[in-house]
C-alpha cells in the first residue's frame, strides 16, 4: 500500500522547490530595497517595507512576559533569600544549578549558598527552578539575555555575585538598566576598549 505521507516524484526533484524559494527571496529583497529607497525620498510610503533591527547597535524592548536571565532575590538587610534547600538544582531538568550550602551565622536561618552558579550553556531556560523555588528566591524577570561570548565554560557560569547583582541593578535603575549594561559592554568590545581573551 503506498504511503499518504510518500513525497511524489515532482517534488523528489527538490529542484522547483529551490527555484521557488529563491524567486520569493530575490522578488522581497528587491521590493525591499526598492520601497526603502523610495521612502528616503519620500514617495509610496503608504507601502510598507520589511524592517529589521541593526542588533547589538538597537534592539527591541523586550515585552512585560519576557522570560529573561535569573537573579537571587534578596532580602531588605540586602542578604539573600536563597536557604540552599536544593529544590530548583533538582527540579532543573538540564541538571545545571550548582549549590554549596553553608551554615548560616544567623541561628533562625538554617542555610545559605556559600556558591550557587548556573551554567548557561546547558541551560534551556524552561524557569523549573522559579517554579520549585517555596522562598521566592530565584526569578526570572530581569529582561536581558545571558552574555554572548566567551571562549571557555567559565566564561557563561553565572555566579551567585551576578545573580546578586541583577536584583540590585534591577532594583536601583529599572527593568532595562541590565540589557542596556550587556549592550555597552558588547560594544566596548567590538571597538577594543575591553578586550576579547581567550585564556
Ligand atoms: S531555567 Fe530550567 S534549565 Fe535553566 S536553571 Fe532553571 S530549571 Fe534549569
Ligand atoms: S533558590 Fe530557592 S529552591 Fe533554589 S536552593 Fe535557594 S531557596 Fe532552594
């Protein structure tokens, strides 16, 4: 019985189906390039253009629901929450929570991280530790990506102090001081001021 699901020898060839797909992408970058030059002097600009955005020179503020990198939630005494129970390093799927717990010198809070990294190339983001978290501890609400770059493993651990710092950035200027800090910081890179090392 053939298959329902069985390619037909027209589209075996794959060759239309190339052809196709570069008359759509030749026909959009033309029209593309037509309309925006077009628009520079001001005709047909009820036509609307493709537009893209010039990343890492702009980029889009990300919407309210963005699920961004974590942060350690802190305390009014600026202390972390996190009681180093281990509840997120087990519900993380991608098993890439790294805790040590300390004894706290405080007698009515059992524990304390004395390490709590996350490894962001294993990371897949899914927020399972937010959701296992019963102190409100971790989030996920820091609108900015993790850092891009690097040229060893050590390079995309994020470590407790990072985590600590994002509440604290987040919390004296705002929900898009830490993109915009990434942002400069790429920058900086790109024209040399801070460079690229690979040791
Ligand atoms: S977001 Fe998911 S994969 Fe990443 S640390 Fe949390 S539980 Fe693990
Ligand atoms: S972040 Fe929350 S779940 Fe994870 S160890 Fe700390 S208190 Fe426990």
């Amino acid at each position: 019985m053939k298959r329902r699901d069985a390619l037909t020898l027209w589209e075996r060839l794959y060759l239309p189906q190339i052809v196709g797909g570069l008359v759509v992408v030749i026909y959009r970058f033309w029209r593309n390039l037509t309309l925006h030059v077009l628009h520079t002097v001001g005709i047909a600009r009820n036509l609307r253009a493709s537009v893209t955005v010039q990343y890492p020179d702009e980029h889009k503020r990300y919407p309210d629901n963005f699920r961004g990198s974590h942060r350690l939630t802190l305390k009014e005494d600026g202390s972390v929450r996190c009681t180093a129970c281990f509840l997120c390093a087990t519900a993380c799927p991608a098993h890439c929570i790294l805790i040590e717990a300390g004894e706290h010198p405080d007698p009515s809070v059992e524990k304390f991280p004395l390490r709590y990294e996350i490894d962001t190339l294993r990371c897949i983001y899914c927020g399972m530790c937010v959701e296992a978290c019963p102190c409100d501890a971790i989030r996920m609400d820091t609108y900015v990506h993790p850092k891009i770059w690097g040229y060893k493993r050590a390079d995309f651990i994020e470590t407790k102090a990072v985590l600590i710092n994002r509440s604290k950035v987040l919390g004296e200027r705002g929900r898009d001081a830490l993109m915009e800090d990434l942002l400069e910081e790429y920058k900086e890179r790109e024209e040399g001021k801070i460079p690229f090392t690979r040791t």
